[in-house]
C-alpha cells in the first residue's frame, strides 16, 4: 500500500519533504507532482525503480529516461552542453522542457539511450518538486505518468493513489497537475529537433 503525502504547494511542510526524500533513498518508487503533470520517480541509481517505471508504462530499452534536477549547475554534471545548446537550454530553464542530450559518466550506462548514449534532463518550475529535489540532494531518475493505452496522464493525487497502491510506495499529492507533458528537445546532433510538442513553447526552438 503506498504512503499518502498531501503537501501545501506553496510551502511545502519540511518534515513531509525529508520523509519523501528519504523514502526515495531507501529505494522508494513514487509518484509526484511537477510543472507540467505527474511523473513517477526514483532514485538514480536504483535498477528496481528503473524495471517497476518500466514495467508499469510498458517502455522498451529505447525510453528516454529524465533526470529531473534541481539546477543548471547539478544539471551540467550529468550531460555534455556546448556553447550553443548551452544558451537555448538556459533560456528555457525552468520549465516545461525536456532535453535529451549527450550523457556524462555519471550517469549510470542502463539509464542510457543503448544507441545514441543520450539521456534526457529537465529543470522543473515547480515549488515542490524543487523542495523535495533540494532535500534529496541529487536528481530523480523520472518518467511521465502515463499509463498505457491512455492518452492523458493522471492528474489527480487521490485517483493515483487509488489506482497505483499496488506498484508505487508514495503519492505526492499537492493539489491538480496539468495534463500535458514535457516538450521534449533533441540537442544530441547540435541542433535542435522537436521529438515531442508539450507544455513548453517550441517557437524558440523553431
């Protein structure tokens, strides 16, 4: 049965903040609430949550995994960004973006692209995301959550709850997320390709 957090979305309470943190670090799997809608979430390292994330949205091995961090700073450490991206990615953080990029050795190889050694990364505008990110003090190991065979994701902490007690440890609910997700940017060429049209505006990018 998953552990319910209901967390104000404007001052998150510290004590639930370090509970979550701290359940994600004992290889916790949850669900929880960003700028753009809900997203399951892990820590980085852990290959149980990356195989429950997967087998619960059916991916297959070339699902772009996202590193949800907390800064452009924490974000560098994990991917390579040239002078150019460097300022497109900046412009646009935080936000509504996910950007797949060439990945660091710092990132576990069963996260990566198996091809194109890539991994996506996002900065999120969200109050308690970023609570919860600075608490944990490393990125979440991410992926939107959509269920399969549904078009939109879930958007309600209660609904999943009531429909994920089984398969997640954690529902962070701090009130109604959005419906779509991510715009999702492909930077691993140098140049930017629009792989998938979401919450973020793509003009820039055009």
């Amino acid at each position: 049965m998953a552990k319910y957090f209901d967390v104000h979305p404007d001052n998150p309470q510290p004590r639930s903040i370090a509970q979550i943190a701290d359940a994600v670090r004992s290889e916790a799997l949850i669900a929880y609430p960003t700028d753009s809608c809900y997203a399951l979430g892990c820590r980085l390292g852990s290959r149980d949550g990356m195989d429950r994330i997967r087998s619960i949205r059916h991916l297959d091995d070339r699902h772009h995994f996202t590193l949800m961090c907390r800064d452009f700073a924490q974000l560098g450490q994990f991917v390579l960004v040239d002078k150019d991206v460097f300022r497109a990615v900046k412009a646009s953080t935080p936000g509504s973006y996910t950007f797949i990029l060439p990945a660091t050795r710092e990132v576990p190889r069963k996260l990566l692209h198996p091809k194109k050694k890539t991994v996506g990364v996002r900065i999120p505008d969200h109050v308690v995301t970023q609570a919860l990110l600075a608490e944990l003090g490393e990125p979440l190991l991410s992926s939107t959550l959509l269920l399969p065979d549904e078009e939109e994701p879930l958007t309600q902490g209660w609904e999943i709850k009531d429909r994920l007690d089984h398969v997640v440890d954690a529902v962070v609910d701090s009130g109604e997320c959005g419906t779509e997700p991510t715009t999702v940017v492909d930077f691993s060429s140098g140049e930017a390709e629009i792989v998938r049209r979401g919450a973020g505006d793509t003009s820039r990018f055009e």
